[in-house]
C-alpha cells in the first residue's frame, strides 16, 4: 500500500459512515423535519468525505481537482437544497413534529 492509499481510506471510511448515520436517521426520525435534518448534515459531510478522499487517492491530476471542484460545489448546494426543500414543506403546511402533542390528520 502507498501513501495515497493510506490516507484516503479513513476519507472514505468516515464518508461511508456518515451515509450510514443519515440512512438511520431518515429511518428512525419522527417527522419530515428531522429526517431533512438528519439526511442533510449526514449527506453533505458523507459526499464531502468521500469525494476528498476519491481525489487524494487519484493524486495531482485533472481527475483529481474535478473531484475536488464537485466536493466544493455539493458542500455549498447540498445545504441551500435542505433549506429550500424545508422552507417549501413549511408554506405547504407541513408542521414540525412537537413531542407530546397528538398528530391531526
């Protein structure tokens, strides 16, 4: 194993656990709300991760600085998705789950 082979798996191993912590949290959360919450945070730093650890291991290369400008790019999106999705379920109706208090349908 080489340097960029050792450095890029931990990228990749916190990556693939960040999906996995949002893929629990889309499950088990309560409300729309929370699993937005849960899968927005976890999702942007799961591609963050990921994505800096694809161009560590592809090295100094075009490859390597396209995968850089996408992990900008989702880290800056992804986030201003979540608020507009969120933003959007609030002027549709949608109201945040409140512990104790009953569901209306």
């Amino acid at each position: 194993m080489d340097l960029q082979q050792i450095v890029s798996i931990p990228f990749l191993l916190v990556g693939f656990f960040f999906f996995l912590a949002a893929t629990i949290g889309l499950l088990r959360f309560p409300d729309f709300f929370c699993r937005l919450h849960a899968t927005g945070k976890g999702d942007t730093m799961a591609v963050l991760l990921s994505l800096i650890g694809l161009s560590v291991y592809e090295g100094f290369s075009l490859t390597g600085l396209k995968l850089i400008f996408i992990a900008v790019f989702m880290f800056l999106a992804q986030p201003t998705a979540t608020h507009a999705i969120s933003r959007a379920a609030m002027r549709c109706g949608q109201e945040p789950w409140i512990k104790g208090k009953a569901k209306t349908q």
